[in-house]
C-alpha cells in the first residue's frame, strides 16, 4: 500500500520533469514514505528524518517531504515542530498534489514541458508507473479500499488512514488496464479490510463483483488480494476466487490469536472455533488455496496457556504462511491506553521462535508435496543469477534459465524444496520476453 501511494506521487514529479537518483546528496527533492504499522517502522521514519536535518542544512534549497502514517489524516502541527526543515507533509493515500503546489510556487521553477509532454501524451489520463519501472514491474499493487473502520485493540491505521473507503469498480479497472498496458502481468488488489470492500456504499459492489470485472481485463494475467478478515470472506468471494481463472488461490485470512479470551481483548470478533470452521470452507470451496495468516505473540495478559491454544490451532490447521510478530504497544491505541504490557520481552521472543519452529515444519512438509510435481509460475524478476516467480499459490520458486523469462508463465518441474522457497527447471521455454508496447527508456525518469 505505500508502495501504491507512493508510485502515484513519483509519476505526478515525472510531470514536473523530475527525474530520480539513488543519491540524497544529489536530489533536489527527497520524499520521504513511513509506515507505523509498528513502534519499530516509526522509529526508523523519525531516524531517517533526522539524517535528513544534515541534508538540509548542506543544501538549504533541497526540498524534504513526508507522506504516509506518520502524518496521518488528523493534524501534523507536532511534526512541524519537531521537523520545522520538512517542507511538505502529505496524508496517506496522497495523490502527490502538496508537494507539486509547492514546487511549482517556489520562485525559478521551470517544468520541463518538451519531456514532460512526450511522457505524458504516451498515456494521457492513465494511471502510470514511474517511467523506469514500465516494463520492467511483473506485479503492480492497487488500492481498492482506503482507511478502515474496525479498529482492533492493538492497531493504529485506523488513525493514521482514515475510516473506511472504497474506490469506484470503474477507476480501479481504469488504473489496471492502464498498468497492464504498461507490461504489468499481476496485480494485487490491497485494503487494510479487502473483503469489506464496497460495505461503505449503500447497494453497491462488493469485492466477489470486482473480482469478475478485473478477472475480465484482456492482458491481465493474474490477480490477489489482501488482507482479508475472517468475518467477511464470505462464500461469494471464495466462489469467485475458485470460479475465476486469473484469481490467484491465495487466501490472506489473519487470526492473531487461539485463545477467545484474547480474541476479545484484540476486539477481533471471532472465535477460534469459528476460524477453524473458516478455513475448513475455504480447502471445501477452495481445495488448492493456500491459507496465510498473522499473529501476535505476548499480546498484553496471554498466558502460557493461551500461548498454547495459538500453537495448537496453528498446529492442527497447518497453515501455509505465517506472518509473525511480538506484540508491541502503539500509542494511542486501546491496548496501550488500557492494557499493561506484561509479557516480558525474553518470554515473547521465546514463543515468537516457537511458533517460528512450528512454522519452518510444516512449511517445509507443504512444499516437499511439490517434489516432482510440474506447477506454473509467472516470472517476477532475477535475483542472484536466477528467475525467481510464484506459483498461484504464492509459492516462491527460482529457476536457472539463459533465456529472458521476465513477464511469462512458464511451467517448472520442481526438484528442490525447502521451506521458504523451492527451485525446478523450466520444461517449456518461451522466445525472450517482448519489448514493452509503451517504449519510453528515453525519457527521464521522475523521482527523488
């Protein structure tokens, strides 16, 4: 999601004639992107934007913003004061327009209109990418719901992003067909709530109706979303997800936690009980999805016992990923203001390795079935002088190929697995990838 907000903000300085470099000292413009999902990430946002001070004051005609969480959506005087050298503060889901005011107010701005013009006339009212990623990104994200209204315990974004809202079935569809155009081959449908998109209108679509029309875009390869919660996958959207040929079967479902009593003080609104029921209707409906999940470990009051119930739901489910945190408080959310953190920090990373073991086995286990078996994968990208893609079940897997792959689905006979990635040989090699339809390599690229 920030990746998706910021590409937006990176095309609208392309317009300004922009271009990128990965030096600071050198750009006339940094913007800087935070995320506060945890006390961590926002630690690292301030850190960073204390390096930025010295920056400044080097060049006092650089120009430093700040978008995403940090600011937030209710007020930044206190960031102006602690920052007073940042120019530009930008809510998240920005569309970049502060800071282009500011640039285009500030005295000997001069646009770059003969490039900025060519860029643009390519694609004229599209959404597009920053000029060096087009075709050169296999899977672009694309945010379909905004903010979110539920407010766990422990979280912070409703805060930062806002309530809960959707985007239009008709600018979404827009923005994919604008990216597919641009060699885009997958994209990944993103909302703090994904299943609860369209409840904010009245009668409208809801996430299964998006999914038939995005499934519909010619040229689009593969489509995922995420994250789901467990009250609202409901069986529409597992029907469409199994009905769907480019809907991926990846399902992002989070638990957080196998103990009810803990469910309910997270404010989660489900039981262990009922998301066992959930995943047994999703292998029914869905019998080759893969189910990832989140949890929180030494959540405020877990007990040992109630540790135990999370490793044993987990055990017993066998869920395929699992994205793994100690719980740490945030402050102003209702686990910070009314819960004490009482789990020592030694007894969280002990049950975070635990769990941590639990999940190296039985994702180890899943993916030696693939031994020998032939799956289909799209190639993202080369890393360490192999082709790395994912299979539809988001299961990572390299090949070792002369040819370029980048952009194709090719099918690889798996002869190595371990539990984090698997590695096979391509049995059906296509010709080298074909040069993107939008050739543009000429024209600078904007960024900072």
């Amino acid at each position: 999601m920030n990746y998706a907000d910021a590409r937006r903000v990176a095309t609208e300085l392309e317009k300004l004639g922009y271009r990128a470099t990965p030096q600071i000292d050198e750009a006339d413009v940094v913007v800087l992107q935070t995320c506060t999902v945890r006390q961590q990430s926002e630690d690292k946002a301030y850190g960073k934007l204390h390096n930025l001070k010295a920056s400044k004051k080097k060049n006092p005609d650089k120009t430093i913003a700040v978008m995403g969480c940090v600011v937030g959506v209710r007020g930044n005087e206190h960031l102006k004061q602690t920052f007073p050298f940042v120019d530009v503060f930008m809510e998240p889901a920005t569309d970049g327009q502060p800071l282009v005011s500011h640039l285009t107010q500030q005295d000997g701005f001069e646009i770059e209109q003969e490039e900025s013009a060519h860029r643009h006339a390519l694609l004229d009212g599209e959404v597009i990418l920053p000029a060096h990623e087009i075709g050169h990104v296999v899977q672009a994200p694309v945010s379909i719901v905004y903010g979110c209204s539920h407010a766990c315990t422990f979280c912070i974004i409703p805060q930062k992003r806002g309530i809960e809202r959707s985007r239009p079935v008709g600018e979404i569809a827009a923005e994919v067909r604008s990216l597919v155009r641009q060699g885009v081959k997958e994209v990944m449908l993103l909302g703090q709530i994904v299943d609860r998109y369209g409840y904010d209108v009245p009668d409208g679509p809801d996430l299964a109706d998006l999914l038939r029309v995005i499934n519909d875009i010619e040229g689009l390869e593969r489509v995922r979303f995420l994250t789901s919660h467990p009250n609202y996958m409901t069986d529409k959207i597992l029907e469409a997800v199994r009905d769907l040929p480019k809907v991926m079967p990846q399902i992002e479902v989070p638990i957080q936690a196998g103990n009810n009593e803990v469910l309910v003080n997270m404010k989660r609104g489900y039981t262990r009980e009922e998301y066992r029921d959930l995943v047994a209707r999703i292998r029914r409906i869905v019998p080759e999805a893969s189910i990832n999940c989140d949890i929180i470990v030494g959540f405020p009051g877990e007990t040992e016992e109630q540790f135990q119930d999370t490793y044993d739901i987990l055990d017993e489910l066998r869920i395929d990923k699992i994205h793994l945190a100690r719980y740490s408080p945030r402050p102003g959310t209702v686990s910070a203001r009314r819960m004490e953190d009482d789990v020592p920090d030694a007894e969280k990373r002990r049950r975070f390795h635990i769990i941590e073991d639990l999940h190296r086995r039985v994702a180890e286990e899943k993916n030696a079935s693939y031994m020998d078996q032939v799956v289909e994968i799209l190639v993202e990208d080369m890393h360490k002088d192999r082709w790395r893609g994912r299979t539809p079940q988001g299961k990572l897997v390299f090949i070792e190929d002369p040819r370029n792959l980048k952009g194709h689905l090719v099918k690889v006979r798996i002869n190595h697995a371990g539990p984090w990635s698997m590695s096979g040989e391509a049995i059906d090699k296509p010709e080298s990838a074909p040069e993107s339809e939008t050739a543009v390599d000429s024209i600078p690229i904007a960024l900072i």
